[in-house]
C-alpha cells in the first residue's frame, strides 16, 4: 500500500472516529490541543500530521496511534482468526 492510501486511510479513521464520539472539530481540537485546521487539513488529506500530533489526536479520541493510523488491523478482527 502506498503512501497516498496510507495517508488516506488515517485521514477517513480520524474523522470516522471524530464522528462516532460525536464531536465537531472545535471539540476536538479544544481536547487535543491541535489547531482545528490542522485537524481539517489532516482530515482532508491535505496535510501529514506530525508524531507529536498524531499522539494528542488518538490520547483524545481514546485510542492508539496504531488504531488512528490504521496500520494494524483492529484487535476484533485479529481474535476472529
């Protein structure tokens, strides 16, 4: 998988994420400590999020950076194996 997909998968997981808790990107930003247009540039794919960043966004989302960047497949997918 390439770079574009990969950046494009993480990009689809956060606001998939975002939206399920139900919260807008001010909240999220409020929570994280991220620029809310950092978090809609990320979202958008138009922007590569810095480690640091991806740390504060997945801590707020109550999630792993693995799981927000969407490296791994997800546990419940693994334990059906």
């Amino acid at each position: 998988m390439g770079k574009v997909q990969l950046g494009k998968r993480m990009s689809t997981k956060l606001r998939t994420l975002r939206e399920q808790q139900a919260l807008s990107l001010t909240d999220l930003a409020h929570i994280s400590g991220v620029n809310r247009i950092t978090i809609h540039r990320i979202e958008t794919s138009k922007q590569k999020p810095m480690p640091r960043t991806l740390r504060k966004l997945a801590e707020a989302l109550q999630v792993s950076v693995v799981e927000l960047t969407g490296n791994r497949h997800d546990s419940s997918k693994s334990e059906e194996r």
